[in-house]
C-alpha cells in the first residue's frame, strides 16, 4: 500500500478493480502526485493515477468521459476529457483508507 499525508491525515491506498461506476461519482478533485480524488455517492474516496504525461490540475473543473455500453469508467481504457481541453487517461485505481497508529 501506498501512503499518502497531509497536514493533519494520513492515508493508506488500497488496489481496487480497474473500474468503477460511472453514475456513482459524485466529485472530483485534483490532488498531489498528478492524481485525482474521486469522491464516490456511496462515501469511499478513491484516487485515479494519471498518465505521466498528464497534469491533476486541469482537471480542476473536473472532466467529461465518453460513455461506454457498460457505465464503467475504466483504467487504461477511458479517455477523460477536462473541461479546461486536456486529455488523458489514468492507469490506476486505489481506495483511500485512513491509516490506523
């Protein structure tokens, strides 16, 4: 597991499949280490990694994706289009968990 801090919390990242619902994302946010944070309707938040190539902070105003036949959104897979014109995938999905002392 990867860790991730803060100024007050910290958090661990657990692997989670390649896809998530589409309709269940409820915001988006830019985060440290080109990644996004998805903050999920059923209250998980989980962290998309980008592309190398990409940059977290266009997606600042979050991002559209081209829907596909199954609702998924899908690393490797989706292409997500930020309202500010970048374009780019993420390659992985991880669910932050708050780290225990």
């Amino acid at each position: 597991m990867n860790r991730i801090a803060d100024d007050t919390d910290r958090f661990e990242e657990e692997r989670v499949g390649d896809c998530v619902p589409i309709g269940g994302i409820a915001a988006v946010q830019p985060a440290n280490n080109n990644r996004l944070l998805l903050f999920m309707r059923d209250r998980r938040v989980l962290s998309a990694a980008l592309e190398r190539s990409c940059n977290s902070e266009d997606y600042y105003l979050g991002f559209y994706v081209e829907r596909s036949g199954d609702g998924q959104l899908c690393s490797r897979r989706d292409k997500l289009q930020s309202r500010a014109g970048a374009s780019c995938r993420f390659t992985k999905l991880s669910r932050l968990v708050a780290e225990r002392d």
